[in-house]
C-alpha cells in the first residue's frame, strides 16, 4: 500500500482518528506520520462519510433496480445544472438554487444529517427579516377580505383589496422578492 | 498591516493564558458561513463569480473599520509561495482547503489574528472567531456583529426554510460552527475518553482527536464541536456546548485529582522527565514533542513545574509544525532536520523563559 499523503513511499504507520466514536484509518509512510500534527484537527472536516451515509440511503451506489424507479435523481439544478444525484455523490450543493430545485427531496436529506430537525430556527437576515414581516401582514390582510367578502361587505374588502397591494409593491421594490410560489 | 507580519509573528491572541478555565480549554473558535445570492457557489461558479465575490465582500470589510471595530488586511491566497500558505494553515488562519485552492481566494486577517474572514473558501463568506480559553459567547458576539454589517451591504443567500444557504448540507440553517479545543490528559491517562466520546456523539456534539499508536490521542488534545446546524438556534447550539464542555472540565478536573492522590509520586516522574526532555533533547519527533508538551502544561496546571509560562508552550506549539519550523530556518528541511531543528527551537524557547525568570521579571512563587 502507498502513503495516503505523500502517494510516493510505502505504508509503514497506521492512524487512527476518532469522530464521533468512530474510528477511521488512515495509512502514512514513516515520514508523513511523523509530520501528523497532534494540535492540527481539522475543524472543517465534515462528518464522518457524509457521501456514503447519502448514497446508501439514497439507494444509489448499492440498489440499483431501486434507484430507476426514483425520479428525485435526475431532477437539474438550472442555476449549476448539477443533479441530484450529482448533489448526493459530492455531499454538496452548486448553487444556492439547488436548495429550490431539490426542496421536496431536502426534508429527508437534512433529517438524516441534523438529528430529525428540517426547519431553521435560528438568526434571520435583516432584509429577511422585514420581508417575511410584509408577507405575514399580507397573509393576515388576505384573510380578513375573504371573511369581508363572505359577509358582503363588498366595500371593506375593496379597501384591503388596496392595502395588500401597496404592501405587495413595497415587497417587490424591497428587491428581497423570492420564491412567491 | 504588512504580510510578513502574519508569516513570521507566532504569537496569536488566542494563546494568551486568559478567559475562564484557561488550564483544561486551550481555545474557543466560532465559524459562521455565509453565501451571496447571484452567484454560484466555489465548487461550480466562473473565474468571473469567483472575482466578483472577492471584490464585493473585501470591500465591505476594508471599508467599514469604524464599524468592525477592528482592522483588516487583506491577502491573496494565489500570490503566497507553498511554504506561506502552510503556516497560515498552521496558525489555523485559513483552511487547508483555501490553501490547496486553484481559484480566486482571499483572507482577511484583524491585526491581532483573533480573526479571519476566508472569502471563495467552500462557501463565499466564511467568518471565524479565535478565543483565548473557554469564551463561546464572546467570539459569538465578534462573528455575529461582523455578519450583521455585511448582511447590510450584501445579498445574503437564505431561505425561510432552511436559514442560511451552503454548500455543505451539514452547514444548512445557522451556517455556525462552534468548537472548543480541549487538553485532558487526566480523562486520557485514565482511558476514561473512550466513553466520554461515545456519549456526546449521541447529543448532536463531535468529539475529535488524533490517534497515534495505542489508544492515546496525540497530545492529549481534543476538540469538541456542535454536529447540528438545522433545527437549533445558535443560542442554544451554544448553551449546550458550554454545558457540555463544563462537565468534560469537572471530569478532567476529578482525574487529575485522583491521580495526584494515588499515584503522585509516578506522575511526578513522568512530567518532570518531559520537561528534561524538551528543554535537553537534540532530536524531538512531532509525536514526542506533542507528548512532552502535555506532560509540562500538566505540570504546570498541578503547581508542580513552576518557571514556565503556559504561553510559551501554545507558542510551541505553532512553531514546533513543519511550515514554521522551515520558515523558521529560512531553508527547506528533510524530516530529520525538522527534528533536529525542533528540538534547538525547543531548548531555545524554555531556556529564554528560565532567564526572564531568574532576573526576577515574572515570578511564580506560590
Ligand atoms: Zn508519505
Ligand atoms: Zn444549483
């Protein structure tokens, strides 16, 4: 076997590290693994076979018959035109738009890595911020001119009609105008 | 400020002997990543993208000093040689993977090094904090202002869903990883880490180590950080680290004292033979340095080695890597010139702390 590091000398010395209780091996030459730093832990490293534990799961390297009966594999980002499968195989995304082309599939992506947990909860960017405020009053403003409509009160829902509106124009110029399904 | 500073200086804020707990948590490190909206992310955008970024988020950071209560400079990972690129890796100022990257990278770094902002790492935007000891609400408050003044000035990539867009799925949410290294050479002495580690994988925390030969991680070192991105807040991510952390000290804390009770006489000899060793080797390996190191800072910890600054041994422990070593001699080494070199370096460093010492500068006398 040749050295994981240098690919040049042969394997004298196991590593051994440990994530999560997991241990993984890595082999290097004598030179190499003298030069194993004990304070140098990679803080970016990612989980532990982030791209096994996706494509096992996925069905995509070990089950092949099931994998032609799922479609969510060749669905295409257009932004980075990566697919998903392309997504699974590389545990990462191209773009921020493959987060809108592979939602439905995302949910059980991110169950798997975050402990059951799909949705953030966490900061919001200011811009964001103000933006999902509007299309909270939106909602609530839409709901109050159905009810108006419902008692024929024709002239109240009119006069919602137009608050939505000027909130709708103040949402587009916000320039924050995303994913309005 | 100029590079060469960056390259040469090994002495970072963070290895001051300060913040809570300083004797058992080395430092803390905040991560948060961000994207732009507009442009692709580093493992799929142009040249072009890649050039746009750099420019926009640079410029936010160079032009709002006041603001960041902190100056930047600014570095281009292509214009650094191999050699600079790997002691920026080793002072943990930028990511192997920035260093390794073929496209338009940049860091900057604050004057005194407690932070870096990596831009076209992975993600656009990748912001860290380094905090002497045990200090997760302090670096928090660093990253998160410098996050609220580019999110004025910049598209930020987010959706209602799932928070902040990146390019790792294991980043999806708050972007924000939290992380303390840890020195528990008690818990490792007493093999109790095994079980340690087990039992935090199941709280959606990591524990890492680096293990040599046998079952003792090199140095005694471990970082434990926050798994999960999606689903918490970064309040809690960070309250549940602490929590954490504060009971891996207790333990810690437990062992050393059962050692020091029933087996004194045998630790004793082992650290004072360490500290024979770094301050008389003439060839010290990274394994056995590392060991040493421990086995003095513990030392230390327990009152028992008395005229050495914890200081110099975080300083140590920058310097004693390949990249500095070399930059250091101002020559390229072969691996048995390191250890070579590694050891002078050693003997230099110790001794000149001894003499501060005996001219009475700074005294330990308890
Ligand atoms: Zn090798
Ligand atoms: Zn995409």
């Amino acid at each position: 076997m040749i050295c994981e590091n240098c690919k040049q000398r042969p394997t004298k010395v196991t590593v051994t590290e440990i994530q999560n209780g997991e241990h993984v091996q890595r082999h290097y030459c004598e030179e190499c693994a003298k030069e194993f730093h004990p304070f140098h832990l990679n803080f970016e490293q990612d989980p532990l076979s982030l791209h096994q534990l996706l494509s096992n799961w996925f069905g995509i390297t070990e089950n092949k018959q099931q994998e032609q009966k799922r479609q969510p594999q060749t669905v295409t980002c257009s932004s980075c035109e990566w697919t998903f499968r392309q997504f699974i195989n590389k545990g990462k995304f191209g773009c921020a738009s493959c987060y809108e082309s592979f939602r439905e599939q995302l949910p059980d992506v991110f169950s798997k890595l975050h402990n059951g947990n799909v949705k953030h909860v966490g900061k919001i960017p200011g811009a964001f911020g103000q933006t999902l405020h509007l299309k909270k009053q939106i909602e609530s403003l839409r709901t109050l001119m159905r009810t108006a409509i419902g008692i024929e009160n024709f002239e109240e829902a009119a006069r919602l009609r137009d608050e939505v509106y000027a909130l709708e124009k103040q949402l587009e110029s916000g320039g924050e105008n995303h994913d309005e399904h | 400020m100029n590079i060469e500073h960056f390259l040469n200086n090994s002495v970072m804020s963070w290895m001051a002997f300060e913040g809570k707990y300083a004797d058992i948590v080395m430092s803390t490190r905040i991560r948060l990543a961000r994207n732009l909206t507009g442009y692709r992310f580093p493992l799929s955008f142009s040249e072009n993208e890649a050039l746009q970024v750099d420019k926009a988020v640079s410029a936010v950071l160079l032009d709002e000093e006041a603001e960041l209560e902190t100056t930047f400079s600014y570095i281009d990972i292509k214009g650094l040689s191999t050699l600079n690129r790997q002691v920026l890796v080793e002072k943990h100022l930028i990511s192997p993977k920035l260093a390794n990257s073929e496209i338009n990278g940049s860091v900057l770094l604050s004057d005194n090094e407690a932070v870096s902002v990596m831009i076209n790492e992975e993600d656009h935007i990748r912001i860290q904090c380094i905090f002497p000891g045990l200090q997760l609400q302090e670096a928090w408050r660093q990253a998160n202002n410098i996050d609220d003044i580019l999110e004025k000035q910049l598209p930020y990539a987010f959706d209602e869903q799932f928070g902040y867009l990146t390019s790792c799925p294991t980043n999806t949410g708050t972007g924000l990883r939290s992380s303390v290294m840890m020195h528990l050479p008690a818990l490792t002495m007493t093999n109790q880490m095994n079980r340690i580690v087990s039992v935090i994988s199941r709280l959606g925390l990591v524990v890492r180590g680096i293990y040599g030969e046998g079952s003792k991680a090199l140095g005694n070192i471990y970082q434990v950080s926050n798994q999960t991105t999606l689903g918490k807040s970064e309040e809690d991510i960070l309250t549940d680290l602490q929590s954490i952390t504060e009971q891996i000290i207790e333990k810690e804390r437990e062992a050393r004292l059962a050692l020091m009770n029933t087996r004194e006489n045998a630790l004793k000899d082992r650290l004072y033979r360490s500290l024979g060793v770094l301050t008389h080797a003439r060839l010290l390996s990274t394994e056995e340095a590392g060991r040493c190191l421990s086995d003095v800072r513990l030392g230390i910890d327990l009152g028992l080695i008395k005229n050495i600054n914890v200081s110099i041994l975080n300083e140590c422990m920058i310097f004693m890597q390949p990249g500095f070593l070399q930059k250091y001699a101002d020559t390229s080494l072969q691996p048995e010139e390191r250890d070579e070199f590694r050891a002078k370096m050693f003997r230099e460093r110790l001794q000149v702390k001894n003499n501060i010492d005996d001219e009475g500068e700074e005294t330990h006398d308890v």
